[in-house]
C-alpha cells in the first residue's frame, strides 16, 4: 500500500487537456511489468492520489508510461510535473484485455476519446505478434481533431498493411478532411468477422453501451465483447468499498470486464 | 440492368420486398459515379431521388458564412444517401459532397413516392426502411450533441 517513489523522465502534451508521463523507479529498483488494461494508483505528494491506466508498452517497462487528462486538482498537479519530479505509483492492478486469448480470431478494438490510452498497450502486443491475429481493427473516435490522442502513432498505424484503422470524430474543426460522426457508425462497415473476433472497448461508458449495441447488431457474441469500466477508487485493493460495482469491484474484478457478466449490471442506474 | 436486379434484390435495405416492389425498384434505379470533389445534392434543391452508396466517401455539410462548409456526418459505402425526398416540401436540407470517388446506385424517389400514393404497401415498405435510417441517423446525432467525451 506504501507508494512506491518515481522520477518524471519526460512529459509530452498530447491535447490541450491531456499529457503523458514517463516515469522510472527513484530507487533504480526493478522495472514494473504489467497486463495491458491494467492501473496504477499515481499519487501527487501533498496533493492526492488517482486511478491511471498504463498506457505504456509491456515490453518495454524501464519507462513507464501513463497518459492523464485533467480533470481536477491531482491530475492538475500531476500536469505541473516537470523532468526529475517525483510522484508515487502503487500497482499494477486490476485485470488487463484479453490479448492472448484473442489468439486466432479477428481483434476490434473500439475507442473513445482518452480511452484509446488503456488500450495502447493492448495494441502493442497485437502487433508485436500480429501474425497470431487475424485482421485487427481499431475505431477511434473523439469530439474533434484537436482532441485525437497518439495522432503520430495513429499516422504509422494506419499506413501499416496489416492493421485497419479508422479515425472520426463527433465535430470537424478547421481543415478537417477525415470521417465526421460517432465512432459507433464506423461499426457496420468495420471489416471484421463478427464470428470470430474479440472487441475491446474504452471510453465513456454511454460510449461503450451504444458500441456494444452496434457489436451485438453484427453478430459479435457478448461473450467477445470487453468493456473497461470506471468508478472513484481510493484503496485499490479491495477494502474500502468506493469502486464497489454491484458485487464486483473495479479495482480486483476489473477495469476490465466480459459484457456478459457485466450487462445485468449496466442497466441498474443505482449503481 | 441485370447487374442492378441482382444487386437491389440482395442488398440488405431491401431484403423481405415483394419480388414485385423489387421489380418496380429495379426500374427506378441507376448506376451513378461522382468525382470526389463534386456534390451530389444541394441544400435548398428539389429532392427526388435518393442513393445506395457502394464504394467511396460523402461529407454531408452545411454552408455557414463565417465558417464555410461545416462536415455534420460522413456516409460511405453501404449507407443510405437522402430521405428529404419522401418528406415535404421535397427539398435538400444539406449539400452532400463527394470526398473520395463515389460509385452509387440511384433510386428515383419522386416515381417511387408517386406509386406510393396508390400501392400503399409500397409506400409502407420504403418507409418502415427509411425510419430505420433515419433513427440511426437521430441516434448517433443525440450521441454527438452529448458530448460524451467531456470530463464528468
């Protein structure tokens, strides 16, 4: 439970909200590993502490990599970090995408927003065994052009032969000339085999809801389909209750989930 | 028209037509090509046909004259293009501009909503079809006015 001390190596702004710290251990210990779809508790010194994704590569974890968005005072301090900073990092946990059991079939991965973060990694290990995969798909999309996280990373992707990649966003701004509309309206066309694939989703969950309605229209088994979901956490480990999600918690049962135990739970508003 | 029949016959908008209705639609259609760049429809035009598109990209936009042409939905292959033509007063309410050469097949709406005054179930088909996309279209419309992306 004790934060374990990190440096800030460097810092990237992704958008005008969002930006990405490298860290390494203080204490030049061993390298965290971790599964992709996994957290860490980050913690501002004085400030506070919060739920990121890694959304760093798992083969390469000397640096490790967490992309944030700012949204209050810790991520605000966190925003403020310069190279050589120190912060805390508690984890890896929680449960990671299903990469190497999506082995064989077609993989979808369906993105909203900052959720394309969490899955970085996932898409890392895809590609680094790509040929163990079938056709792998990724849909992003995003309120405007200015807010496309990894725009670099997303050019390389898409000029690969490999790999489908399709980038809309919800309002065109300035010179804009890609896809306009929901990233659930990339779904249809999306060349996967409903079959035989496994979709991952993230981003905002009335986000995820309609992807996974979209998903089930073409035939993709809820049993395919994983979802990682968000609620306020504070201990992580299972003890205080704050990211409790009907009789599972986010923190160990999760952020990753297979829609189908998650469905009965989506509809109770309560919770 | 071969090509046409067998292609109107399978495609998933039609599916469950009476063979007749089929036939009638196959008569009304036409295989169109725009040139990325050109516009398909206007705003303010008389709507009187509508498109299935097979291949290629269309900026559905709206004019604003600070802002120029404004992107609201782009359509591609296997989507419906227009539906101004079965609802008064028949006109356009957005230019439809090709971004990549688009290959069509063009459905003349203004015979089909003509024989629709007399064969009602014509006329019930085409429109129990065009709710579909029009719901779809007011779906994803209510997503992008949510603002989902916004932090909570």
């Amino acid at each position: 439970m004790v934060p374990r001390p990190y440096s800030v190596r460097k810092t990237q702004r992704e958008t005008a909200d969002t930006f990405t710290l490298e860290l390494v251990p203080q204490d030049g210990g061993p390298a965290m590993t971790f599964a992709p779809g996994q957290i860490n508790m980050l913690y501002a010194f004085g400030v506070g502490e919060v739920p990121i994704s890694i959304s760093g590569d798992p083969a390469k974890p000397a640096t490790l990599v967490h992309t944030i968005r700012e949204v209050g005072a810790v991520t605000r301090a966190m925003r403020n970090l310069k190279p050589s900073h120190g912060l805390g990092v508690r984890g890896p946990y929680g449960s990671g995408w299903p990469v190497a059991a999506a082995r064989g079939a077609d993989v979808l991965i369906v993105a909203g927003g900052i959720g394309l973060a969490p899955l970085r990694p996932a898409l890392y290990q895809l590609i680094a065994a790509r040929q163990d995969y079938g056709r792998v798909v990724l849909l992003y999309g995003t309120r405007t052009p200015e807010d496309i996280l990894f725009r670099r990373e997303l050019q390389q992707w898409n000029s690969r032969f490999d790999l489908d990649v399709h980038v809309t966003v919800d309002r065109a701004t300035g010179d804009w000339r890609g896809n306009v509309g929901v990233v659930t309206s990339l779904i249809p066309r999306a060349p996967f085999d409903p079959e035989s694939t496994v979709a991952m989703v993230c981003g905002p969950e009335i986000m995820m809801r309609f992807t996974v309605q979209e998903l089930q229209k073409r035939g993709v088994a809820p049993e395919s389909i994983y979802l990682s979901m968000e609620r306020n956490m504070k201990c992580a480990v299972g003890f205080c209750g704050h990211c409790q999600f009907g009789p599972t918690f986010i923190c160990k049962d999760g952020p990753i989930f297979r829609y189908d135990r998650l469905q009965p739970l989506l509809a109770i508003r309560e919770i | 028209m071969e090509d046409l029949k067998n292609i109107l016959t399978t495609h998933p908008f039609f599916a469950g037509m009476r063979p007749e209705h089929l036939q009638l639609l196959v008569g009304c259609a036409s295989n169109v090509r725009f040139d990325a760049g050109k516009f398909i429809l206007r705003e303010g035009e008389e709507a009187n046909e509508f498109y299935l598109l097979r291949h290629g990209k269309v900026a559905l936009e709206v004019y604003g004259p600070a802002r120029g042409p404004v992107n609201i939905q782009t359509l591609g292959e296997g989507d419906i293009l227009g539906w101004s033509w079965l609802v008064p007063p028949y006109r356009w309410k957005f230019d439809a501009r090709v971004v990549e050469m688009t290959r069509a097949i063009a459905l003349d709406g203004k015979c089909l909503r003509q024989k629709s005054e007399t064969d009602c179930q014509l006329g019930y088909e085409l429109l129990k079809r065009f709710s579909q996309v029009m719901v779809d279209h007011l779906q994803a419309a209510r997503l992008q006015l949510l603002n989902v992306y916004d932090a909570h």
